[in-house]
C-alpha cells in the first residue's frame, strides 16, 4: 500500500452562508478546493477513492448547510471528505468569491485540515 496526494481545484458549489444579513437566504457560489492523501491498495478505482465522489461530496457539503463562518464551512467540507475510508487527510479551502469583491480583494478563503 502507498500514500498518494490527490489535488482538485475550483470545484463550483452553490450555498447559503455568511454572516452579514440576507447571506443566507439566496444561494451563493463558493469553490472549493481540496488536497487528499489516501492510502492506495493497488491499481483500480475500488482500491483509492474516486475524485468525482470527491468533488460530489464537497458541492453537497456546501449546498446541505448553512454557516455563518466560511471557516466553519471548510471544517465541514473537510469533514465529508474525510469520511472516506483511504482518505488519511484532508485540507480543504473554501473560496466566497463575492465577499472579496465587497472588501476590496480578489479573493477570501478558509481553510481546514482534519487528519
């Protein structure tokens, strides 16, 4: 078995989070990025963990919740991620592209790690 490094970045997601008021009733974009090191037990997809299933499970994260940190919401993207079972850890960073614009910068991002 080996230890291999899974990077996805830019996966669109639509959710209702953030603090300041109205943020959580319409849906916002959010990408989401993630880096993934799974435990490999040969050379076949039941073996690691599909990044589709990955990527799946951060839009569902982002849509089936509603937060007002974008840090908390990293941490529970991380946490769906890490649910499965060759995942040994998983950093996420969860981009709000339209906060950065209201603050005055290109982006704003969280980021969580759970191993």
């Amino acid at each position: 078995m080996n230890t291999s490094r899974i990077v996805l970045t830019g996966i669109r997601a639509e959710g209702r989070h953030g603090a300041s008021p109205g943020e959580q009733l319409e849906t916002q974009e959010f990408l989401v990025d993630l880096d993934v090191l799974v435990d490999v037990a040969g050379d076949s997809l039941d073996a690691t963990v599909d990044y589709r299933v990955l990527a799946d499970t951060a839009r569902q994260a982002v849509a089936g919740t509603s937060f007002e940190l974008l840090e908390t919401l990293a941490d529970a993207v991380a946490r769906a991620v890490y649910q499965f079972s060759p995942v040994t850890r998983a950093t996420v960073i969860v981009h709000k592209p339209r906060a950065a614009q209201s603050a005055g910068a290109e982006d704003v991002w969280a980021e969580a790690t759970i191993a």
